[in-house]
C-alpha cells in the first residue's frame, strides 16, 4: 500500500497541486516520510520516500528545514520522555525492593 501510495508522486498533475499545498501537506506526512526512512523495510518504499523527501527539499528548502527542526524537536523530547519513564521506573523498583528487604529482616 505504502508502495503504491508513493507512486502518485510520478504523476505531474498530483506533484503540481501538492506543491501549490506544500505548506499543509509536509508539516503533516514529514514524520511519515522520515520514519519510512529510517525503519520501513521495503528498499522500494524506502527509495519512493527518499525521492519525496528530496522533492519537498528542492521545493521548499526553508520550509523543509522548519519541519525538520520541528521534528528533531519532537523526536528529543520523546527520548527525554522515555529516560523520565525508565528513572521513574528503576525508582519504583528500588523501593519496591527496599521495602521486601525490611520484610526479610
């Protein structure tokens, strides 16, 4: 599906009114096409998402950068999430492991 998906960018007519609508359409699919391809485990689809990515780049380069920015934003904060999650965990089971210990004795 992805595959095919990608394939509508072939088409001059599609690639004409998404350019006009570039500043909807890529704050909306850029986290799509960069997890595409970084995991996607097709080559076909990970070369469709590369040339997508490359024509959003040649034609907004400005906003391409901006939803870049915006992305690598959220990417950070989601690793930061992660790390409070994993502190606040080890913290639970220190307790945890505490408190079976003063049982024990």
């Amino acid at each position: 599906v992805a595959e095919r998906a990608l394939f509508f960018w072939n088409n001059d007519h599609i690639v004409g009114l998404i350019a006009q609508n570039r500043n909807v359409i890529l704050p909306i699919i850029f986290e799509a096409l960069e997890k595409n391809i970084q995991y996607h485990w097709n080559q076909a689809v990970n070369g469709l998402t590369v040339n997508v990515r490359k024509m959003f780049l040649e034609m907004d380069t400005e906003l391409f950068e901006e939803c870049q920015r915006q992305y690598q934003e959220k990417v950070a904060l989601a690793k930061d999430l992660e790390e409070q999650r994993e502190q606040a965990w080890k913290r639970l089971e220190a307790v945890v492991e505490g408190k079976a210990e003063d049982m024990v004795v």
